[in-house]
C-alpha cells in the first residue's frame, strides 16, 4: 500500500478516535506557551509521573487519541503540536529536528518537568532522540518508535524515498505557480526536513545514557536493519519489532502498542547486561 494512502487511512482512524475529546482542539485544557520565539499548542491530561508525547510528521496532538486515554489513567500527559502542526505557528526559520528538539527541551523547563519520560513516533521519534542527545537533563526514558537516524535508502525503502520527494517537488511547483488550495510552504517545510535530515551518527547514539526502547513495526517504512543499528548503539537500549505491524501501529493497533511501551514504562531497566553487541566484551 503506498504511503499516502496509509496516511489518508490514518487520518480516518484518528478522527474517528478523536471525536469524543477532540484531542487537539480541547478549549477546556488547551493552552498556548512561547518555545525559542514560537508559539505552541499543548494540552495536558491525567494525574501521576510526566509523560511527554512528540508525535509525527503530520498528525500532531490529535494523532495520539489512544494513547493519551489509555495512559492519562497513570501519567500526568502532555501532548503538544510541533511548529507548524496542529494549533502551533511554524516560524521563520526552517524545519529542523533539532529545533524541534530545542524546542521540547525548552518545554519540559518551563513547565518545571522532572524524571519525565518521552514517547516519540517517527518524526517525533527522531526529536526525542536528539533530546536524548543534547537535551538529557530531566529525561528518564525515552521511547523511540519508527525513528530513523539518516535519509537514505540504508534507513528508508526506495519507494519511502521517492514519495517524499515527489510530494516535496509537487510543493514547490505549486508554490512557484502561487496556488492557494492549500498551506504549500509547510508542505514543503515537512517533505524536505524528511528527504534532507537527519544526519546521527553511532556516536551521537552512544551519548544516549538513559533507558531507550527502540521500535518499529516488522512492515514499517524503515528497514529492521536500520532499526537494529539505533539499538545496537544505544548503551541502554531495548528493541521491540512488532510482527505484522507498520508505521502505523499507534493508530491502527493500539492495544498492542500501548501494552508494550506500559511494560517498558513500569519496569526496571533489565537488558544492559544481555544486549547482544557485534563484538565481543
């Protein structure tokens, strides 16, 4: 099934989960704060230990419909909407994950975070890695599903690849022609921070000094190798592939996905002193 037919099928499932609450759009418990210049959207739910969620390319706060009612029941959750997406401005400067990872950063100091622990998926995935990177202080865990560390055909397929660059040179045609029909320059903005970033290394992976679940799903977009290599150069790192599963999973299959991460969540840090590594201690 091609990517944008999956994103079209997500965005079904995610108002149709969303109605009850509007996740997103809630006047009860919304609220606007200033990040590095910019102003965003967030919302807060539940009672307990803080539980950051940084969503993906486009979805933004209400993309997290299910997970924010299955774990509001024991976290303090905050869903906020990255620059450009959902009720936040976009800026001036241009799409980054490391904005976006300054950005969080800034978030969790001042809203006076501690300990908290961090659910990214895709996109949101890769700016809570380089929170882990940069950012670590107050950070306790960090879930890290559909992440890739660079734009290339060793972490993406092929077609993954092309899509991105034909929706992003769609963009610029359409601004060149000055069309209206729809917000071209974010478009833009989202295609070409996926076709041209991120660039981590294995290096930047090892400054990672905190508990990390790595996932994806076992027909993702991203390569399992890819997946692997993020695991393998996390000292403090667990790896769940789920079997049969996509680059969806959070939407389509929450049950399973909520279940695994509430299990990583609630338990001590086992798999340091079992984590396969490629050469020998």
């Amino acid at each position: 099934m091609r990517v944008a037919a999956l994103i079209a099928l997500l965005t079904i499932s995610i108002n149709l989960v969303s109605q009850t609450k509007s996740y997103g759009d809630n006047q009860e418990v919304g609220k606007y704060i200033s990040l590095n210049n910019v102003k965003h959207y967030y919302e807060v739910y539940g009672t307990g230990a803080p539980l950051l969620l940084i969503h993906g390319n486009v979805t933004g706060i209400k993309g997290w419909a299910a997970q924010i009612e299955f774990f509001s029941k024991k976290y303090k959750v905050y869903a906020i909407d990255c620059r450009g997406r959902g009720k936040s401005e976009l800026g001036d400067d241009t799409l980054s994950y490391i904005q976006q990872a300054k950005d969080m950063a800034s978030f969790i100091q001042l809203m006076k975070l501690d300990s908290v622990d961090i659910i990214g998926k895709s996109d949101g995935a890769i700016i809570a890695l380089f929170v882990g990177i940069y950012y670590p202080a107050n950070i306790k865990r960090i879930v890290s599903f559909s992440a890739n560390v660079r734009c290339d055909t060793t972490a993406f397929y092929p077609e993954t690849i092309n899509e991105i660059k034909q929706e992003r040179r769609h963009a610029d045609k359409m601004l060149a022609s000055k069309d209206t029909s729809k917000n071209w320059h974010l478009i833009q903005q989202l295609n070409r921070m996926m076709e041209f970033q991120p660039h981590i290394t294995a290096a930047d992976l090892h400054k990672i000094k905190i508990p990390v679940l790595v996932m994806s799903g076992a027909r993702d977009v991203i390569k399992e190798e890819h997946t692997f290599f993020i695991y393998q150069n996390i000292p403090m790192a667990d790896l769940s592939i789920l079997s049969g599963e996509t680059h969806y999973v959070p939407r389509l299959n929450p049950e399973l996905f909520n279940s695994t991460v509430d299990k990583f969540l609630s338990q001590p840090f086992k798999g340091k002193s079992f984590k396969y590594r490629t050469k020998p201690l």
